[in-house]
C-alpha cells in the first residue's frame, strides 16, 4: 500500500509538472528583457521639438517607421499619445502626456488587442505613483501560451499559414476570484483559413495560466 502512494503521488506529481520549464515564465520568451518595455528618464517628458511641432502642426506625426519599428505621435487638445511599435514581435508601448508633455501613464498590448506587463501610473513629477501588473497570478506569460499553441496546433499553423495570433486572459486584477486562464486564437492566416473560419469560427485554445496545460481546443463564431 505504501509504495501505491509513492507511486501515485509521483505520478500526480508529474502531470502537474508537465509543462517544459522553458514555458515558466522565461523573460526572453516573454521579451520582457526587449528595450521596448524600458520606460527611460527621457521619455518621461516629451522632447522640446516634437512637443513644439504637435503643438503647431495639431496633426499626428510619424518620427519613424522602417521595416522593424515605427514611432508615432498622436495629438489631441487635452492628450499626447506616443505609441512605438516593435514590428518583429507586434509589441506596442504607449506612453501618455498632458497637452504640455509630462507623462500621466504607460502601458504595453500585443497585436493592439491585449495589454500585457505592467501598466505605469506617474505623478506630475515624473515620480511612479502605481503599478498595475497584468499577469498577477500568472506562471505562464502571453508569449508563452502563444508558444504552447504553436507547439501543439503546429499542423493547423501551417495548413493555414497563421502568422498572428490573438491573445486575452483572466484579468485576476479586477476579477480575483477567477481562474488564471489564457484564451489564444489563430488570428491571420490564408484564405483557406479565412472560408474555415466563416464556416465554422475562428480556432481558439484555453490555456492554464499556471500549468501551461491546454485546457479546451474549441471554435468560437462571435469574432475576437
């Protein structure tokens, strides 16, 4: 009897184990150590001439936009928004000033759909007065779970050539009572996949935030 429980308890303990250790919360993987998550002293007031010519100009203005990184202004009366977007990744920072150039907060969304890491909130000094992380709770990170499904639906990716993905989870945040769970979708892919996904939904997978274990594989006809 006593070796069934040794043995049963090893075997319990694998299946919970049995996420590789490369999807726990690897900060390359997750591209955390990426520049483009780097909040610098500078970028915490907007750039004299740049402030100077959205002020003049009262249009949007694109600093830079080459194959692997765009850097974009966008004004309004009482907002300037600095959004910068990692190509390669699909990675966007947005940095928010008042109408005289000061930061008021940053945050971070992959793909312009999920907002990832950690959103900063700064006072009129420049000082950080709140964070607000949005994987609290998690083991597995947004590109992490995109990787899980990568490994596991690679037959789908390649029959219908996905090349971006979707991604949204359990906000433990606002909702501390629910499950961390990730929710990734095949987002772009051919047209065999644009007919698939008219006929029968677009291809999404749940994923334990904590495990990394798949969860549910399922269709959904609503969209994103």
């Amino acid at each position: 009897m006593r070796y069934f429980l040794i043995f049963f308890t090893l075997v319990l303990f694998a299946n919970c184990s049995s996420v590789p250790k490369e999807y726990l919360i690897n900060d390359d993987t997750c591209h955390y150590n990426n520049p483009i998550f780097k909040i610098s002293k500078e970028e915490l007031i907007i750039d004299e001439k740049i402030l100077n010519l959205l002020q003049k100009e009262k249009r949007s203005i694109v600093i830079v936009d080459d194959d692997d990184y765009k850097n974009e202004y966008w004004y309004s009366k009482d907002e300037i928004t600095n959004k910068q977007t990692n190509k390669q990744t699909n990675i966007n920072k947005y940095l928010y000033y008042n109408n005289k150039g000061k930061i008021n907060f940053s945050a971070f969304t992959y793909n312009n759909i999920y907002t990832l890491g950690k959103e900063t909130n700064y006072d009129k000094q420049g000082n950080i007065t709140k964070v607000i992380d949005y994987e609290k709770g998690y083991n597995i990170c947004w590109a992490e779970a995109i990787a899980i499904v990568k490994k596991i639906a690679k037959k789908e990716i390649e029959k219908y050539e996905i090349t971006e993905f979707y991604a949204v989870h359990n906000n433990l945040n606002e909702f501390p009572e629910v499950k961390p769970i990730w929710y990734i979708g095949l987002l772009k892919g051919n047209e065999n996949y644009k007919n698939e996904v008219n006929k029968k939904g677009t291809l999404r997978f749940r994923i334990d935030g904590i495990t990394g274990k798949v969860l549910k594989k399922y269709r959904i006809q609503s969209g994103f």
